[in-house]
C-alpha cells in the first residue's frame, strides 16, 4: 500500500472491533451524541455579524423508491415546465436585479446630491461650520440607519456578502444570509452605507442581493413561496438552485459595474464551486438582461425624470485615449506598479484579516448600542477628513483652455471649488468630498496631466486605505471592490504623474490610475481574468488589455507570495467549513478508514418508530445507513436521509402492531412531487402517541440504494476528489475485508476539514509550514 | 430500488455465476479476446484524414508503493521544480504558438500579397487571360502542395483539427494527432490552404498547432524528447499534459484573433473538459505572452522590414463607430438576424455533416491522385469564382469626398480596381479577389454606406457559403471560424443595407455586418461568452456588448432547436468515444450491473509470467484486478495497468525457480523517477527466456491500491458521473452480496458509449428521439 497509517489518532483511539448500534443506549448520553453533537457545533460560522449553525446541501441524485429526483426520468411535458422553467427563473433573477441595482443607484445618486450641494450653498454663504455640521449629520445618519437595520433586523446582511455567498455556492445552507429581510436590509443598508460617503462600494452588497433574489425566487425559503406556479416545484433542489444562485451572484456584480462579461466570470472564477458549461450560458442570459435593464433605467432618465441622477452611479468611466505605443520604461514603471499591488494588497488583506478578527471579538461580546456608536464614529472620523481634509492644501488656477467648467460648486465635475475663491480649485475636494465613483471618475480622467499635487494624492492616499480598514468593520453592508479601485487608482496616478513629468508621456496619467487599480485589485483579490474584463468593460477600452493582464499577473503572483485573497481570509476567519478544490497537506498521510469516527449508527431495513425518534434526537447527524439485518450475512442497503425518515414519521406510513411486524407503505404520490420540500418537518412538529412509538416502519421506499462508496484502505486525497468534484454530502466507507460488517462508516464535510484532521492527529501539524510551501502557493496548482 | 432493469440484454446473455479467468484458455481465442478486442476496434475514430485506433488516457492518482504519482508527497525542491516547470512550460507554449502564429501570418500575406500583385499588374498590361492563368495556377500550385503534404505526409494534419483536441482533452490518447510532423504540416499546409484564397480560416489549424506545440513541450511524444531538462519529467504524466494542451488550444485562438481573452474562453467553453480555476489562470498568462509576442512581431514590421506584411493579418478590424442608441425597430432586426443565424447555422452544420461523412466515404476507399485532384479541383473553382465573377457585376464610380484611396491597384484598400476605368472600382472584387481577412475588413467597414450594391453581396453571400462547404471536405488544414465570419458579415451588411435605405441610420452598416457574423457564429459553433468576447476584442468596440449578446443568444436558442454544434457534428462523425457532460438517455434505466461484459480477467498477486504474457497478448485490455488467492476468501487488492505490468517485465523483477515460488522485489529507484515514461513499452520489446516464462512476478508493489469503486446495483448515471466528472479510466464494479467474488467487472469508457449500450439493449432504442427531446437540448442541462 502506498499510503502507510504511520501516525496514531490522539483523541479518539480506534478499535478494530466494530459495534452497530441501531438503538440508542440511554445509559451513554456522552457517547450516543458524541460525534454527530460535536459535529453540528463545529458546524458554527460567522454568518454576516452572526454566528449561525450551518448544514450541508445535498447535490446527489438521491435514487430510492420513492423520490426519484433525477429530472430526466420525469415524463416530457415536466422536462418541459422543467427546462423553461430555470430560464424563466434566470430571466427574472437577471430583471430584478437589475432593476434592484439601478434604483440603489438613483437613491444614493439622490441622496448624496443633495447632500453635497445643500453642504456646498451652505459653504458659498460662508456659513462653513454649520455646513461642517449639517454633512456629517446627515452622514452619521445615514450610517446609524444603515447600522440599526442591520445590528436589529437582519445581522446577516452585514459586510459584502461575498463570503457567504461563496459559502452557499460550496454547498452550504446558510438560510438566514439569504432571508428576505436580509435582503431588504440589504439594500436600504447599503443604500444608507454608500450615499454616507463611507469608504465602501456597492458591488459585494449587489452580489449579495443577486444571490438572495435567486435563493427566494429558487423557492429557498420554503416557508414562503414567492412564486405562486405549482410546477417550479420542480426546481425546489438543492442542485438547481445553486445554478440559480450563481446566476444570483453574476447579476450583481455585472449590475454593480454594468460589465456582463465580467459578471460571468466572477461567478465563474470567484463565486462558484461547481461549474458546467451550461451554466455559461445561463449566467451570460442573466447578466444580459441585467445590462438591458440597467441600460433601459438610464435612458429613461436622460431627460433628468430621476432626479439627481444623470451622469453617476452607473456610467462607464469612459478612458477613451487609445494607447499607440509604449517603450521599455513604461513597461518597468507597470512592472513596479504590480509588484506594488501585490504588496500593498497583500498587506491590506493581512490589515484586514486583523481588524476583522478585533472587531468580531468585541462585538460578539458588547451590546447593541456600542456597535452603534461605533458606526456613528467611523461616519464622523469620515466625514471629518472628507471635510476637513480639503482645507490642508492650497487652491489652484484652474487651467486654461479646459473643455470642463472650472471650478464646479454642484453635484458634478472635476474641479471642486470647495473653499477656493474665484477661478481656482481644490483637488483634494475632487477625491474626498465625493462619492466614491465620482472620485474614481476625477483619477481615470483623460488628458488633465496638472489636475493633482502630489500631496493631494499622497494625502488621499493614505486616508482612503485607513479609512477602508476602519469601515468593514462597521456593521453596515459594505463592498470591497470600490475601496480597492479607489486607493489603487491614487498610487497609480501618481506613478503616471512621476512618469510624465519626467517626459516620458506616452501613456497617459488616467491609463495609469486604471492599471494601478488593477494591480491592487489583483494583489487583493487575486482574480485574473475576471478583473480583467471588468476593468476593460468599466473603462470601455480595451486597448490596455496587455497592460492590463500584465499588471493583474504580476500583482497576483506577488500577493500570493504573502497570503490568500481576501474572499479566502473572509471565508477562513469566518469559520466557514469551505471545501477547496485541493485535498488539505494534512490529508496525505490518512486513509478513510484513519478519519471514521465511531461508534457508526444504523437502522434495520424494518425498524421500530422509537428506536428511531431516539436517534435522531439523540444526533445531529443527517444520514444512517441500513443494513439488511434479516438475511443471514449482513447487506448494506443504502442510505437513508434525516429528511426523508420524517416525512415517513409524519406521514405515519406504519402499520400500528402488537408486536408482530406488518409493514405497509404507503403511495406517496402528494409527496414525491415535492421532493425536496421535506425540509421544514422537524422532529418536534411530529406527534406520536405510544402505540405508535411501539410500532415498525418499513424505510425501503426512502433508502438511496447507490450512495458512492470508498473503501477503507483508500487515500483520503482520493476520497476527498470523490467527494468534492460530485459535491457530495456523505460518502460510504467499505470495509476491506468482506467477512466485516457491511459498512465502516459514513465521511461527511466536518471529516474532510483541515482543524479536524489537525485535532485528531496533531502530529500532522508541520511548523515549517510557510516556508516553501507557501512559495508553491503562488502556483496554487494540481 | 430506483432503477429495475428491465430489459434483458441481447447480445451477451449475462450469466450470474461468475468465472475467474486468471489464465487464458487457449482453446477460446474468440472468448479470451471477446470483449476486449472488440473494444479495441470500437476505440477507432478519423484523426485528421486517417483511421487511428485511440486509447484512454490516466488522470487518477495512482496510489501504488513503486509510482507514487501524487506530486504533493514528493519533496519541497521537486514541488518547486514541478510548479515552476509548470510556468516555464506555459510560457514557452505561448512564446512558440505566438512566434509561429505571426509567421504564418506573414507568409501568407506575403504570398497572397505577391499573387494579388503580379495578377493585378498582367491585368492593367490589359493580359486579363495571363491574368487568369497565373492567379489560378499559383492557387492550385498553393493548394496542391498543402493537400500532398497532408496525404503523405501526416494525414492527421487535415482539416480544422479542433476536433482531435477537444477529443485529447477528453481524455483519447491520439498521439498521431500531435505528433512532431502533423505540427509541421499544419504550419505549411495551413499557410498554402489560405494564401491560395480558399474559403477557410487559420482559427481551427492554429488551435491545432498550439495544441501540438503545448504536447511536444509536454513530453507527450515520448520517443523524442524536445526539452533536454530532467526534471521536466515531474511533468511527463496526462494530467499535466492536459493542462499544457488547453493552455495551447487558449494560445491558439488568442493568437488567431489577437483576443488574449476570448482564448482562455475558448478554452474554457468550446476545448477542455476538465477545468479548475487554476487552469483560468495559467491559459490567461499563456495568452498574455502570445498578446506580447504578436505585438513585438507588428511593432518590428512597422517599418516595412517583413515585406508586403503590414496592415494585413492580424490587425484588429476597428469598428470604431461608438452605439449612441438604437430603438424597437433596430431591435426587431436584430432579432431577425439572430433568427437567420440559427437557421442558416444549423443548416450549414448540416450541410456540412453530410458533405464530411460523403467526401470522408470516397476518401477512404479512393487512391491519393484522386484525393489530389479533388483539392485541385476545389481550387481550380475557388480560384475562378474569385476571379470570374467581378467581371459579372457593373463597375461603380469612386465616391466623393472619400478618406482612403478609389480605386486601389495594390494589395489592400477597400476599393479595388480590378476591370473598371478611371475613378471607378468594381465591389464584388472587393470581397471575392481579396484576402478573407481584407474581405471581412472590407465588410465590417464603417461610414462606408453605398460601397456595395445588393447583388454584388448575393453573390457573394451564395458563392461563400458554397465554396465553404466544398473546402472543408479537401485534405488540407482548414478552419471554420473565418468562412463563418464572411458569410455572416455579408448577410449582417445587407440586412445593414436594408435598414440604412428605409432611413434607419442608427446603426452603421458595418455594424450590422458584425453582428451578423456574431448571429452565423452563435448558429453554427453555439458558443455564448467565447464569441462574444472575440468578437469584441477583435472590433476592439464594447459598446456593441449588448447586442452582440442579444444576437449571440438568440442565434444559439434557435440553432439549438435543429442540431448540434458544429465541433459536436465533427467529434461524433469522427467516430470520437466523446464523454460528454451529461449521461445519455440510454444510462437511465441500467445499473452498472448491467454493462458489464464477461468474462473478467483478473491477475493474482504473485502470477506466472507465463500467464501474464499470455493474457496481455490476448486482451488489449489496460487494467486487471489482482486477487489475493492466497487467502481464504479473495480479497480484491487492487487493480494493475498493463503499462506497470511491462514494466515489471521488462525490468525482469522476477525470480527464476523451479516450482518453488520465491519472490524479490527490485528496487524502482530509477524508474519512479520516470513514472509515466512506461508508455513506450511494449510487450514485442520483452524477450524472455523459456525459464523466465516459468517463473513468477510479485505485483504487489505496482496495484493501485485505492481504485474508484461502485456497488453494481448503483444506476449507471450515478457511475457515470463519476467517471465523467473524476476523469477517470476504470472503474471497478464491486458485488453487493459480501459472499460472491470482490469484484463483478471494470468499466471502461467504451461502456459508457451510447452506441455500445444501444447495441447491448435495442429495445432502449427510442424512435421518437428528435420530438421533445430535441427542444429540451435547446437547454442542454442538467
């Protein structure tokens, strides 16, 4: 054998003997909850701002008797709703979130117009502090809004959501992140979060709001049906409503930066787990009616029928000069900008891990109020700087022959008048007194060479990277991309500022700043073609490919050489049981049969109703297998779901016998049509009276009789390939030897995670772990 | 159970009691090679223009004590070897592919350039016949040589080859298809193939030659090492070499279109199978290096310094018009064209289907001479359409104020000359005498409003799609995106032509033209996100991404309802044993059991060498179950594949005895430095003495230990996907009664075919196949 159990477990010694325990012995509560309990309580992560029990979903075609769920068995006119039916579904997902996208961005274009230009007729009547006043009271109260929505109402809708949804998409059921009041909160929090002029974007709240559209279109919720047609019951699984989701996630961020192909490959190289080609398609349907309606929105609102929103929110940053040609300098200047990224983004992924971690272990242990003092304390330390900030610096001449108005005292424009008098301008103002796109907008900018001092930049620099690590760790909804492209675009002009004014002024400053933000994009995020494409549909030019795919590779190559992506530290620090596509170090020296943990529980094919409710209240655990203990040399069945045993227990499908045992089973026609709606049957909505706790049930037409089986002998990086490529939620484990009992035991998620593994034989704990394996890192490969 | 069989095989009655065969009977020839031969002659399928008998290739893990395959447990210097040999190899693959690509591209522009000069000067001496003669001559000179190179040269080398690499990547080992001269004769023949104006695109050959490329690199071809590096050896297994191959199918087509990446897309959507997010990556840095390679190579030509190569190839074609807004009636049409695309797709993919399988009949029986003058002829008619037939439509006159040159003599301008007077030019020429890429560009030509009259783009759009269908069947290197392009352009520019004369002239007619081509593309290949961004790289406009969306969708909704794609169509007429996605509808009502073909040979664990020479001669089988005899009941070890069976032999691990079975193991110290280098050992290269026959092998220390099993009641969708999904060779079917024998059968990839299962089971043979079942493909799901 090539794998040699070299390493004893610690915690839990292993007998060869091996016990079936159909029943429950009462006399060992310890060990009849031992590991499905301990299971379930490592199943705990940081949902949002709260600490929320997590399950698996189940992806497997479950073939028994009874609830046939593979579709293609289903007679043609259901095959027909079924297939029309995810399209349907995919075009409403891709409609309500465009449509859900375009009216935030009307209310925070709205809001923070009105905002600004109230702040600014204020400071025109030379009424400076009152202004002062009346802007970071109206921000303090946007954010506390924001805040009380999420701390009160759904805690979950903290932060960018990405996590969660990437959690979602891994195959776990996080209810609760995708609620509908997490949604609402979603958006009117986000909404309050982003006008504030927080240092915050939309776009991981938009993905976030697109997953919670499709999970409640998808039936998820099964509480609540939102859609009335009878027949989406046929989407009502796990399986499909993850391709929905990942539809979801696609939607939002191409509504977040009108970018579709973009939105395709984020759900593709970021959000998802399990991809096919199909689901290709779908998500570039979804994202395309996504960009119909958010172009629909814009030019409904050409004539300003919308208020305040003409030019912001959601036009494309329009980088039009055409890049001719470039030399070997500016190639090294790009080559110095991504190893930048790579560092300062890596260094804020690290920043960031640490004050999440601070921030999640006070507020787990402080009451509401601190946390809302707390938010109201980052929006005024933001609100001061993005007002005060601006009266540092000096006041420029606005430049002659400038196309542009100089200087603008309204919504828009580069050249903030602010406290400047008379044909003179503010550049800080440009960057802090803004909303964040309006500031990326005024750094993209083509052909203002002089617009910027260099303090200015160095200034905003500074300000908006610590005020970003301030502001995720508010209670409010709050993205990541935006911060990031904000403070990339700052070092990135100012390295095209360096460049030019050293004469070399073949690309210009703007094209600079787009490349700079890529490489802070790349360093922290560590997404490759994804960015790419979004910073080419969000600039609309797509002459910087190269440079563009240089910098991201540089960047990413350099970050990873530190730590992971931020959406990787979230995941992590969240305490999300994430499958990765790679078997863990630790599991290289184990076999299956190293990390079952025992004693296993099993049912007889014919199997009396209590010693069943015993089980499963005494366990946590969601499937058992059962054994056919009738004939004479022990078969395994297959296996059995939690839910379907009580759907059998509330459907009182037993025969009530004074102990002889007579089994009927019941048609289950009402039900099999609804396979998957057994989520909500709880053991305590079952009532049983004694004669029926003495009774006996037949479990054959609920027995998935080909669950995928390993033996024991086989590497735990084979099983692990198993069971994460079929997105599985238990895998049998066979005995070697064929005179054993018929199963070994049942690996589920819990037993493939790396701190697990790490409790049971710590002696797989390497301390030279960051040393060259880290550098293979860079390469994350098999 | 879920799934009764319920029908009963035809072919092979299965029997339930089960013989070992760890010997070959030698008086049952027929028997001992039954199944397996037949597998062997089933695995044969046209590799380019020829026959090739195709093997499966091995991506498990091999966990066995002598071939530790598993890169992770090897040491931190060869992991840092392995990871960066990965990159090197990428890189080298993209550097090559680029280098390559840009060479074909100037020789043929150097070619055409050179013919299209001579002919236009004979024509303006007024020596029109002369003309005729040379310009003909030269093309059937251009093409004739590309056709004997491919006939006897390397046959494999014929036609668009995407093909043979979507097949490699599904897991077919086809080394004919990669070998050293199929690579070279697609470079020339290619460029004999387009510089003689046949109507056919580089696309498809430079796919091919990046594939070819990224398998020499990758040490597929294991006689000739190209790279002299040991340690690349780490690299020298099928997974690796898969990864490589997708990465040169990426460079391919990003250096056919210059779209780093539409590429990676391609990859993606159309070429692999498999796919991590790793491998996004790594094909996105391989594009990234041929965007820079095509760019130095244009930069160096700028100055004239590589002949008549200069604006021609592999510029982009700038549709630089920007979209302000297009309405309803703009819409409609638009719809119409994406309708036209999927009828008139799919037509041609019909066409096309039964021009391939009715030239490939006569091809196969007829003699070379014939297959030579078949392409001469082919040639022979392109060459006089492209010169016959401007000479059918009116000369126009130059229009005034015009920014380029009318008419033109030389080799490029949209308004050619050809016959007509002073200050007129003649359209058609424009398009048929001409370049496929100067006639596309002429196409896609913006502000150009009344260059072409209607009946000269009927021609044309009759004439292409003729000539197209014609080429594809001739034995030289040719590929499909670029007749599809030109067709669709030209229905694109009159539907263009149409709107713009009933006083529509919101969309530019060159508009039209490309998101015709984006309507034929999306009908005929069905590709979404791949073609659209190709298309928008190619333009270099994004804000056509809607539309082209919109076209792309519906074209593809509306070819989906007729057939498949056309690279489909190819793979299932080439006889490739495709695995697809999805299971087939024949799986669904058999269980593993039931595919299992009789009778099994399987090995002990110490075995007479004698025995293992016979049954490896008579079975073309790779994998053998091993059984420990020894004890009391047959325990399964594991499987052997017959390459690590060579290996023992031909290393002579053997001990000579008489009777007396004394087994030594050597140690592999050498040889699992080389796992995967076993390749090329065949059972021919063994000689063994009379005693070595005689005595007896150890298997022990090459069993994979840890195979991927399945219960033989499991439905055979369930086992197919996990074949499919794991890329997996064997898997083994274990019984579900502890008592019988440890394993029921293997199935192979041949099990899995559609054919096979219907051949096993005609009744599952279902004659309303292409009612609902065809509409239900239009969502090719699951």
């Amino acid at each position: 054998m090539a794998v040699e159990k070299e390493i004893q477990p610690q915690q839990m010694p292993q007998t060869d003997d091996f016990i079936f325990e159909p029943l429950l012995r009462k006399e060992l509560p310890q060990q009849k909850v031992g590991f499905n309990l301990s299971k379930r309580s490592s199943h705990r992560a940081m949902i949002g701002a709260n600490i929320s029990p997590i399950e698996s979903l189940d992806y497997e075609i479950v073939a028994n008797e009874l609830l046939n769920q593979d579709w293609r068995t289903r007679a043609p006119t259901e095959k027909l709703q079924y297939t029309i039916g995810k399209w349907v579904l995919a075009f409403m997902v891709g409609l309500f979130t465009g449509v859900v996208a375009f009216s935030i961005n009307m209310a925070v274009e709205n809001l923070a117009g009105v905002k600004f230009l109230a702040t600014v007729s204020l400071m025109d009547l030379k009424r400076t502090l009152l202004a002062y006043a009346l802007y970071t009271g109206s921000n303090m109260l946007l954010v506390l809004l924001s805040a009380m929505l999420c701390i009160f109402i759904a805690p979950a809708a903290a932060g960018s959501g990405i996590p969660e949804v990437k959690a979602y998409l891994n195959g776990l059921d996080i209810p609760e992140a995708f609620a509908g009041r997490t949604l609402l909160v979603k958006i009117f929090g986000s909404i309050g979060s982003v006008a504030s002029g927080l240092v915050c974007g939309k776009a991981g709240p938009l993905v976030h709001i697109g997953a919670c559209i499709a999970f409640l279109l998808g039936q998820g919720n099964s509480k609540v049906h939102i859609l009335p047609w009878n027949w989406l019951v046929l989407l009502d699984n796990d399986r499909d409503r993850r391709d929905l989701v990942t539809c979801g996630a696609a939607a939002g961020l191409a509504a977040a930066f009108r970018s579709p192909v973009g939105g395709v490959l984020f759900a593709l190289e970021e959000a998802a787990s399990w991809w096919r080609n199909s689901l290709l398609w779908r998500t570039f349907f979804t994202t395309a009616v996504v960009a119909v309606v958010l172009r629909t929105g814009m030019s409904s609102c050409k004539n300003g029928a919308c208020g305040l929103f003409g030019e912001g929110g959601l036009i494309l940053f329009n980088v039009s000069e055409q890049l001719s040609s470039y030399g070997f300098l500016e190639l090294i200047a790009i080559t110095v900008l991504g190893v930048l990224g790579g560092v300062s983004g890596s260094l804020y992924n690290q920043l960031h891990a640490h004050f999440f971690l601070f921030n999640t272990r006070w507020q787990n242990r402080k009451g509401s109020l601190l946390k809302l003092a707390h938010a109201g304390m980052v929006a005024f330390v933001t609100s001061t700087c993005s007002f005060g900030l601006p009266w540092l610096v000096q006041c420029r001449a606005c430049p002659d022959n400038l196309e542009v108005e100089c200087p603008t005292h309204g919504r828009i424009g580069n050249f903030k008048a602010f406290n400047c008098p008379h044909k003179q301008y503010n550049d800080l103002a440009g960057l802090v007194f803004n909303t964040s796109e309006d500031s990326i907008r005024n750094l993209f900018s083509i052909d203002t060479p002089l617009e910027f001092h260099y303090t200015s930049l160095l200034i905003f620099l500074v300000t908006s990277y610590t005020l970003a690590l301030l502001t995720y760790g508010i209670l409010v909804p709050s993205g990541l991309f935006v911060p990031a492209i904000l403070f990339g675009a700052t070092y990135g002009r100012l390295t095209g500022m360096f460049m030019v004014s050293h004469g070399l002024q073949r690309i210009d400053e703007g094209i600079y700043a787009v490349l700079g933000a890529a490489s802070f994009l790349g360093g922290s995020m560590r997404m490759t073609v994804t960015l790419c494409v979004i910073l080419l549909e969000l600039t609309n030019n797509l002459t910087m490919l190269p440079l563009v795919m240089l910098v991201l590779l540089i960047a990413k190559v350099v970050g990873d050489l530190f730590n992971d992506a931020i959406f990787k530290l979230h995941v992590r620090m969240k305490g999300i049981p994430f499958l990765d596509i790679l078997p863990e170090q630790s599991m290289q020296q184990l076999t299956a049969r190293d990390v079952i943990t025992k004693p296993l529980m099993s049912f007889s094919r014919i199997e009396q109703v209590q010693n069943i409710v015993e089980t499963l209240q005494g366990t946590g655990h969601n499937a058992f297998p059962v054994i056919d203990s009738c004939s004479p040399d022990k078969v395994l069945l297959g296996i059995v779901l939690r839910s379907h045993i009580l759907l059998l227990l509330k459907t009182k499908s037993f025969q009530l016998t004074n102990g002889h045992v007579s089994v009927i089973r019941l048609p289950f026609s009402e039900e099999s049509r609804k396979p998957f709606s057994t989520k909500e049957v709880t053991l305590e909505d079952i009532d049983l009276s004694t004669q029926e706790m003495l009774s006996y049930v037949d479990l054959h037409p609920v027995i998935n009789t080909s669950p995928y089986t390993v033996m024991e002998t086989m590497p735990l990086t084979k099983v692990y390939a198993l069971f994460r490529q079929l997105g599985l939620r238990h895998v049998c484990v066979l005995p070697r030897d064929p005179k054993g009992p018929p199963i070994t035991g049942i690996l589920t998620r819990h037993d493939f995670m790396n701190d697990h593994l790490l409790q049971l034989y710590p002696d797989l704990r390497q301390t030279k772990k960051r040393t060259l394996s880290s550098f293979s890192n860079v390469f994350d490969d098999q």
